[in-house]
DNA sequence: TCACGGGGGTTATACGTAACACTTCTGGAG
DNA sequence: CTCCAGAAGTGTTACGTATAACCCCCGTGA
C-alpha cells in the first residue's frame, strides 16, 4: 500500500549513524541507558534519532511487549453530542497517562456488525463501552480484555462501572415538575432497549405513583432525534387525555415535543411544558431553553478511561456514580389551566 | 498491562490442534489455499481456529506486511456535528473496503498538540485530514504518508484534496439576501485561520461589491459556538449602522446571532435575517428555522476516504469538489424598514 | 525404466524492537 | 600483582505472522 516511499529509518538505522549498537539506541531512546551508556553516546543517539526523524515502529513494539498502551474505546455514534463528549473525555484523561484511543462505533441497538477488534487495526489493552445493550457487551466482554462499562447496567461482568445518577436524575425531573403543579404526565421515551432507558422509565412511573393523583396518561417511544420527537409529542398531544407536562429521555427528544406543540398552537410552558436530558448544546439554542437534566459526559469519559487504566494497573475499581444537576430553564412552569379534574372549563 | 489473562491462542496453537504446520494455518487462514491444501484440512483449520477462538495477532500482521489497511483521520473536534458527520463518511467507505480508521482530533488553531502517529497506537497506511491550519498540515505531510485534505486550500502538497464548494455556497447566501432587498450585511465570522473561512470572507466581499448599494458594515469574529455568536451577533447589531443581514459562517453562529437579535427586540427575519452554514441539526431545532448553506459532510468524509484509498492503491484522485445547497428557511426575508438611506423613518 | 510435473504440504526466515545475558575494560583494594 | 566490582556496551533471541523456497510422493509419458 504504501508506494514508492522512502522507507522509514529503523532504530538499526539509527545504531549505524551514531557508531552504536542496536541495544544501545533501544536502551537510549527506551530511558533505561543511566548507568549503562555514556552520556555524551546516549547524546549522540538521540541525535542521530532526530536528524534520521526515526520513529518506533509501533507494529514491532507491540509484537514485542505484547501491550501497546492503547484502549478501545466503543460508543453508538458520535454524530450523538453526547458521545461525543464523552469520547472527549476518555481520550484526554488517555492521554494524560500516554494511552491511545482507537475508537469503533456501534449501533445502539444490534450491537457491533464488523467485528471491533479485528477493524482496530491495533492491539488493545482494554475496552471501554458506553451504553450498550446487553447482546453487544457479551461480545465485547468475551475478548477477555478489560472492560469498563458507561452508562450501563452495573455488574454484568465488567471490570468496573461507571454511570452518571440517572435515577436521581429523572427524580429531580419528576418532582420538579410535580412541585410546579402538574399531574398528568407523558412520557416521551427513547425507542432504545438499554439500561439507562429503562431505568429512566422505572424512576418516573415510581415517583408519580407516589404522589396522589399524578399519573402517566401515555408513553410514545422513538428513536432520538427532532423529527421522531415530533411525532411522538404529536400523538401524546393528541391523545384523549391532555398531558401536562411531556418528560422526554433526550433533549433532541425534548426538542421535537416543542415543536410539536407549536405546530398544535401549544405554548411552552403555558400550556405544556417539556423537560429533556443531557443538557446538550440545543438546550440552550431553542426558544425557550430547555429545563433538562445535566448529564456529565466528559467527565463520564474521563472517569470511565481512569477506570479502565486503574483496571490495567491491577486495581479492582468498582462502580462509581456520578452526580447530576436538574437546570431549570424556560421550557417548564405551573400549568395554565384547571388544576383539579371535573371543575368548570 | 494484561494482567493474568489466559495468553491468547497463535496461529501455532491452531496448528498444533488442527495437526498442520503453522504455514498451512496462515495459508488457510489468509484464503491462499487453493491447489496447494486438500479442502478437508483446510477445513479442520478453520475449524480448529473456531475452536480456539483464534484472532490474527494483528501488531505481528502488521510487522510481517509493513502496511495495516488502516487510516489516520484527522479532524479539530468531534463534538461539532459536521466533523462527526466527516468522521462517519470515512468510516463508511473504509470499513467497506475492510479498512480501519484511528481518529485523531486536533485543535483547528494550533494543530497537532500530542504527535498524531505515536499516540495512533497502530501503523498507518495513509492519512485524511480535516479543516487543518497550513502548519497542522505540515506535520502530517512530513511522515511521507499519502494525505488527502478536505475542505482545505487546494493544491498544497497533498495527494489529493476533497472540497464542498465554499465558494458556491457562500455566492448563493449573497445572491439570496440580496435579491431579497438586503444592502447592509455584517459577517459574523469564525475566528479561525483556515482556507474555508478565508474563502468565505472572500467570495462574501466580492458578491456584495459587485451590486451598487451594497456593503458589509461590520465583520465580527468568535469562536464557533453559540455564545460567542451571540457576543458578537449584539456588537454587530448595535453598531452605528444596523446591518439587515447577518452572515454567519456556522449555524452555531447563526444560532447565536438569532438569540442576540431577540435579546436586543429585534425579531428575525423581519427585523433582521441571518443565515448559517452547514446545515446542522440545530438549523431545524431553532425557531424560526435557519436558512443555511448544507455542506455534504457525510459524503465529504466518504468522498475523502475513497480518494485516500484510491492513493493507495497508487492511483492520483486529484482534487474533487462536492455541490453545496442554500436551504431556503424561516430566518431570511425582505427586510423590513426603509430600503433607501435617507428616506423619512 | 526414468525423468518430470504438480499436488500437498513443511521448513526457514524476516519484519523491528526490547531486554537478558554476556564481554571487555578500568581502577582500586588487598 | 591479583582479583573483583562496576561501568559501558554488544550479541542474541523472541514476539506472531506471511511467504519464499524447498521437499516428497505419485502418476504419467517417453
């Protein structure tokens, strides 16, 4: 594949420029030569080094030491900007500790189609995964790699946990909304079979049943995005029973469920209102800013990929949980309109 | 790093359990058998390598061959939508050609912070490159690799270039607002140094000198991002000219400019229109929706990596430039207010 | 009968690096 | 003077794979 290139100088190379052995350039270069090599030999090495531009060969290293300081890092899509910031956070913190970052992106549903590993096109220490369904993370897991789950069901197998407080999160939501006055619910769900999903519905149905007369007239699944938020809201909008308040999984989500309403002649939040989550750039870009739940992707990132780096240290992390804030924003207030049931229009 | 992980079978293991020599595995295994293996010991390797869950040692694989059929992709942030979207076309067409990508992400000013080879984990066979200041660019091309550029300065050392047609669509936002009645314009431009903004500038200036009247009245940098955009969108606004029209170099922007526009109690597009670029999701999120200029970043990132594999193959793509669209929305109109300077208000 | 061709394998080697085990040399203690 | 310790390097090997080069045996035509 490569052409007519020049070919690249080997440490051998750089052993004949500096009158050295090819030890001696490995040591030199590799930081074991203080005691061993003469400085102003090891000088000479490193300057051979720099005139040839030599750079490892990192196919050879890895054959050689049987690890590569690389991590597998899987995520369902990036064009998600929630992944992306979680994708963000993992290859900082990586690269802090001097690890690379390949990167393989999954649908959320299927689970990896080409094989993840054998398309790295690197040898991998660890793996981390960030909202798989449990069909993917048997795949993953069977490597025998490390394995650092985000966002996901705690122990199922994994080396280590970590996940953002979803069921704190969709409480704060839930009596956010029920203290505003609210009672009839809908909720508008993401149209994915995974932990963090199900979770988000347990956590709502749990609080309104706690509370006398709250309830969830409708649940409408779609896949994330505005366009599928809007149909859903629609419908849930439509319905005999008038929600209230639509309580959306994901911010795109929340997104569509406002449009919808004004397509309806709906005013948020006079009328309805919407919460999202994951506090995404959108959030604050609509009219008005969306009340959501502020999800810490990046530092979910990061706090996954110090997981899995203590993981390949031979530390046994554990599960970690990571706080999340409800934002009041523009997108909720009290319902305007007869609080009680059965009294006069 | 791998702790006590059972060692991981070679292709040796599969020999010895199938009763062949390591050869024949490697020949079965790398379909390069024909006439030279019986067909029943072909199959019982590939049966034994089931067995033992065998997987090509893909570092050694790589030493052996001296190429990886991988990719370096280089792109400033995945956490704006558009370079997501590049990332996923290239992934696209190299995971169909069975070819692996490494994503490297480089701040669009300064270039490459960490080096993008070493810390790639893998051997590369060819690199394609993003939106990259000239002297990002220059690291990259120094390793010798094929390098295919998108939406970057055409003919600058690379082997190929990909490019939307920056020029075209910032020709049809012009013609747009000017057919519309607009004559005063401000640029709400951003503040990064690469070709495709310098191209924007450029061809933005020439429209509006070439119609009598018109002029831009302001440039405004900030970085992408809606606060930014909202910072200068109010400085632009509140200058000693109003302008009628703000040109945004990225939805981002434009987002920005339309929540300034409203903060300052002017209504978009009646008081003032904006237009973005790149026809993001955000674009259809906002209210009114934003008149854009959709770049095929999809098929920019899929269109780059066909050239770069075409690179290897030792084939010269040459520079290739993809069609752009205006999308016609709510946030531009014929401004309202005297069309004339020094008509009665 | 023998040379020969080809099907069906095997042996051996190289890719570039890291590091263990050795060698050589020098200086100082006994 | 001998012996030894440590400094300063070098020779060699292994990592797992792909493939060139070789080998053996059987059938066939001369």
């Amino acid at each position: 594949m490569r052409g007519a290139l020049p070919p690249r100088p080997t440490s051998r190379d750089v052993a004949e420029r500096a009158g050295v052995s090819q030890a001696t350039v490995s040591l030199v270069l590799r930081d074991r030569w203080h005691g061993r090599v003469s400085p102003a030999r090891a000088e000479a090495v490193r300057a051979a080094a720099r005139e040839l531009g030599y750079r490892p060969n990192v196919a050879a290293r890895t054959l050689r030491l049987g690890r590569s300081r690389t991590a597998l890092v899987v995520v369902p899509a990036l064009t998600n900007e929630f992944f992306a910031r979680v994708h963000a956070g993992a290859v900082r913190v990586a690269a802090g500790d001097d690890v690379g970052v390949v990167l393989y992106t999954s649908p959320l549903e299927t689970g990896p189609a080409r094989d993840p590993f054998a398309s790295a096109g690197a040898t991998l220490d660890g793996v981390l995964a960030s909202s798989m369904a449990a069909e993917a993370l048997a795949v993953l897991s069977g490597e025998g790699l490390p394995l650092v789950m985000l966002d996901s069901e705690p122990g199922t197998g994994a080396a280590a946990t970590v996940n953002p407080d979803i069921a704190a999160g969709m409480r704060l939501v839930a009596r956010h909304l029920l203290s505003l006055g609210h009672r009839r619910f809908a909720h508008v769900a993401a149209d994915v079979d995974s932990w963090t999903f199900r979770e988000r519905a347990r956590v709502l149905a749990a609080e309104l049943a706690a509370v006398r007369g709250a309830r969830l007239v409708g649940t409408r699944r779609a896949p994330i995005g505005v366009p599928d938020g809007v149909l859903a809201a629609e419908r849930a909008l439509t319905a005999a029973e008038r929600p209230t308040a639509l309580v959306c999984d994901d911010d795109m989500l929340a997104v569509g469920a406002c449009k919808a309403a004004r397509r309806l002649g709906l005013r948020v939040p006079d009328d309805v209102s919407v919460t999202g989550f994951d506090d995404l750039t959108v959030a604050t870009a609509v009219e008005p800013e969306l009340t959501t739940v502020r999800l810490p992707g990046e530092e979910l990132g990061a706090a996954g990929m110090r997981a899995l780096l203590a993981a390949l240290r031979g530390e046994s992390p554990g599960a970690t949980v990571l706080p999340v804030e409800l934002v009041r924003r523009g997108s909720t207030a009290v319902p305007q309109e007869p609080a009680a049931p059965g009294a006069p229009e």
